[in-house]
C-alpha cells in the first residue's frame, strides 16, 4: 500500500487486503492494537490508521 510515516490509509483497505489473504478480524484487530500501544500507528477519524513511523519487517 506503500504506507509512510504521516500517512492516513483506511481500514476497510487493509482489512478488505488481510481479510484476502486469510487473515480472520480477530487477528487484524489484534496486530492493529499491539502496533497502537507501540506506538507505530494511532486510529484516527473517520475509520482511518495514521502512520506515526515507520512500521517494523515482517519475521519469518
């Protein structure tokens, strides 16, 4: 989605993406909320994500 720090993207982009991929809501949900307390995004308005830095790499 090409996401940067400073950026707002939709959520029902990222779950319509995730739920494709065979992610369940309840795992989204989950990962949303851990990167929130870490502070990597903050729920913003009007059923959005703002991208507070930049996100961590994915580990295998």
């Amino acid at each position: 989605m090409g996401a940067a720090p400073d950026m707002s993207i939709n959520l029902f982009d990222i779950g319509v993406l995730l739920g494709a991929s065979g992610f369940t809501q309840e795992q989204m949900i989950g990962v949303l909320d851990a990167l929130e307390q870490e502070k990597f995004i903050a729920y913003a308005p009007g059923n959005r994500l703002q991208i507070l830095k930049e996100l961590p790499e994915a580990e295998c």
